[in-house]
C-alpha cells in the first residue's frame, strides 16, 4: 500500500501530535518522510499501533508479574499459617505430654513442690531448735565433753531419721 504524504501540520491533526513530536518521529526514522518534506499518514498510524501494542504488551507483562507477586505472597502467608498452626499443635502436645506425666506421678506442680519444701524446711527448724532445751539438763550433768558429742550426735541422728520418715 503507497503511503499518503502530508505537512506535519496535517498529519498532526489526524493522528493528534504536535509538529514536533512527528518531526522527530521522523528524525529517528519511526515514520516516513518525502523529498518535499512531507510526512507519511500510514507509516505514522502503524508506528502509533505499534507502539500502542508494545505498551499493552508492557501492561500486559506487568500485571502478569503482580499476579505472580500477589499469589507468592499469598503461598508465603499460607506457608506461615501453616508453620504457625504446627507450631501450635506441638506446643499442644506438649502440654498434654506434661499433663499426662503430672497424672502418672512423675510431675508435681512447681508451687505443689515449693510448699512441700517450705514445710519440711519448718519442720527441720523446729526439731533442731528443741534439742538444746531437751537436753540442757542432761548434758548439765556430763563432765566428758566425748559424752556430750555422743549423746548429741544421737539425738541429731534420731531427728533426722524421724524428719526422713515423716
């Protein structure tokens, strides 16, 4: 098909460009120009649709990239819930795993176990803090200081196997 050659002024008002803009469309070789310096109509609609085309194709490709952007993040935040909900499941599980081990025996409460302690601590004080009034008279009466230690080491002894057993 012969193209139809016009002024850029002409051309302009048919493809909605300024002068200059199809001057160096011409310039850069994108539309054709005659000797007489007029500018081809057809050369200039197919550079138009081309560069209409490259632009969708552009749009197209990005759109296409946010897609795959959008559904990465999708697949990230599905793998994160996920990761979240074993997490949870094991944290669970573990719970339970030390419920079960608190049924059997083999776990006490921690404040179960603080006041056992508390107790027996009461407990060994008192014993301890009764033996010098106990035995303040008969040790009055001891001259050896080896009876003294024996007789004291036996009721240290004697508390303490009854501290054990109680």
């Amino acid at each position: 098909m012969e193209d139809i050659y016009l002024s850029a002024r002409e051309l302009g008002k048919y493809i909605d460009k300024p002068v200059r803009t199809i001057e160096n469309w011409a310039a850069a070789r994108h539309i054709k120009q005659n000797t007489l310096g007029k500018y081809g109509l057809i050369s200039a609609f197919k550079y138009q649709l081309t560069a209409v085309e490259e632009k969708l194709e552009k749009t197209k490709i990005r759109l296409e990239e946010a897609e795959a952007s959008a559904s990465e993040k999708s697949l990230m935040a599905t793998t994160r819930k996920t990761v979240a909900e074993a997490d949870k499941e094991e944290a669970l599980a573990a719970i339970k795993q030390l419920e079960l081990e608190k049924m059997r025996g083999n776990l006490v409460d921690a404040q179960e176990a603080l006041d056992a302690w508390k107790s027996a601590i009461v407990k060994t004080k008192a014993k301890f803090v009764s033996i010098p009034a106990k035995l303040a008279l008969e040790l009055s009466g001891m001259n050896k200081p080896e009876d003294m230690q024996c007789r004291l080491m036996q009721v240290i002894d004697e508390a303490l196997i009854e501290l054990s057993e109680g």
